[in-house]
C-alpha cells in the first residue's frame, strides 16, 4: 500500500477585480435603486438592484502595503492578493489578512551549556517576515509561534557547536561565541531559516544581544581570564626586556664603553631584568666601590 504524501502549499495569485471599479458599479446599482423607486415605481426593478447591490457590497476587502489577503473558498485555497488598495472579489470567498512586513522576535536568555560543557547564558533577536502566505497558514497550526519555538530550539543547538571563549590549549582562528559574534550568527541566520522553511517564513537577521557565563561559574571564569591577561602580558614584558637586554649588552661591547667580564655581565643583565620586568618603580643604588673584594 502506497504511503499518502503530503506536498504542501505554496502560495498562488488570486483572481480579484480592481475596488474602485467596482465601486463605481455600486454607485451605479444605488443609482438605478433610486430610479426605479422614484421614477419608475417599479417594484422589481427595486428588488433586481437592492440585491445586486447586497451582493456587490459584500466583495470589497482593502489591502495595506505589505499586506496580503489569502482567498478560500470552502475550505480550498483560491490565492493570495498582493496588489495593496481597494480590491473586489466574489462574495462568497473567504478573505484572511496577512502581514508580509519585517517583525522582530526577542528570544530570552537561554542557560545553554557551550563545546566544553560550560554553562553559558545566551539571547538573540531574530528579524523575520512571511514570504509564502499558503504555507504560513495551512503548513503549521500557528506559523507566529513556530517560529518563536524553533528561534529558541536553533540558538540552543548552535550555541553548543562553539566554545564561549578560548581555552589554554586553544587552536589559531577558533571561532568562538565571544569572538566570532557574526559567524555565529550567521549559523543561527542559516540554521533558523532552515527550521522555518516549512512555515514560508524568511529570515532576514538574526543577531546575539547577551552572552555570559551562567552566574554560578562567572566567578571562576573571571579569574582563570584575569590570570591568563596577567601571563599574557608578563610574557610579552619578559620578551622585550630580553630584547633591549640584549642590545644593550651588544652596544655596549660594540662602542667599546666598557669591557665586562663574565661575572659582571651576569650583575648587569640581572639589574636590567629587575629593572625591565619590577611592577614597581625601582630606586637607583650608587656602587662607589668594586664588584671585587
């Protein structure tokens, strides 16, 4: 037995007719209305246009810019409507409005765990609108909340492809949830729109607005980024003064200012690195005597 295969709806122009014509027929009907009431004093004239003038009256539907209307007809899909201003269909047809314009959706902060298990507090806000109004409508039950809970499903799934932050062993060009806010997002811009095909929406943005350590590891992970700021920079202050130590030695030697023996090479290079690498200010001491006894 053949499995039954839903292809899905995909949205289709609608056959209406242009509004302001078909008001000028309304005034029209009103018109011969009023003829055959008073001038002809025609009883069947007067039903004939009362009626038709019901029935022209019940098609009218207004359209604002970006606003478009699905048309159904005992439960069929007709088509959708895009052209925006006054516009005229059959009375019977079923008119539905729906917003094509951008809307945002701010997803809360999320307690998510990153690559290494940390957890991490996490918010995005997604810009999205409705491309193809017959699957926003028939495809889902509520095409507004699919996508609030798929925005939330998508930030947890990509948060957990990337480390919140370099670790001690970290590899050149990582990318990571606190460096690489845009190739994050866009991962989430991808994966979302891929979430909310299904419901004919369009992603246009989607962008993180709060990234944290979850509070109960804030702490210890402030200090372990203290503690490698404080290695950082005393390894870069330990390169320099290597350097200068180095050309002063050769400079010294070069310009023949003074000949140093071994032992006092050794005195120099251990006040330099005391003076290149001390936190403090360092007090100068007068040797008026000799490194000999």
């Amino acid at each position: 037995m053949a499995a039954y295969r839903k292809e899905g709806n995909f949205e289709k122009p609608a056959s209406t007719f242009n509004g302001l014509f078909m008001l000028l027929v309304l005034l029209g009907l009103v018109a011969l209305l009023v003829f055959g009431i008073l001038g002809l004093r025609s009883p069947a004239v007067a039903v004939t246009a009362g009626a038709a003038i019901v029935f022209v009256a019940g098609g009218f539907f207004m359209l604002q810019p970006n606003e478009a209307g699905v048309i159904t007809l005992f439960g069929d899909y007709s088509g959708t409507e895009r052209t925006p201003g006054l516009r005229w269909t059959w009375p019977w047809m079923i008119r539905k409005k729906v917003s094509a314009r951008a809307r945002n959706h701010n997803v809360d902060t999320l307690k998510v765990n990153d690559k290494r298990g940390n957890p991490v507090e996490i918010a995005a806000v997604v810009v999205w609108r409705v491309e193809d109004t017959a699957q926003a409508l028939f495809d889902v039950d509520d095409f507004e909340n699919f996508v609030h809970v798929q925005s939330e499903s998508a930030l947890r799934h990509v948060a957990t492809r990337y480390n919140y932050d370099e670790g001690e062993a970290h590899d050149e060009g990582e990318i990571t949830l606190r460096a690489g806010a845009d190739t994050v997002a866009d991962a989430l811009c991808d994966e979302l729109q891929a979430r909310v095909q299904l419901a004919g929406v369009k992603v246009e943005e989607a962008k993180l607005t709060h990234l944290a350590y979850a509070p109960e590891i804030a702490g210890a992970m402030l200090r372990r980024q203290q503690a490698e700021a404080v290695i950082s920079a005393r390894s870069k202050i330990v390169t320099g003064a290597v350097t200068m130590v180095e050309m002063a030695l050769k400079q010294l030697s070069e310009k023949n200012v003074v000949e140093l023996d071994d032992e006092r090479r050794a005195a120099m290079v251990s006040n330099l690195m005391v003076v290149l690498c001390s936190e403090r200010d360092t007090q100068p001491i007068v040797n008026a005597g000799t490194l000999y006894p």
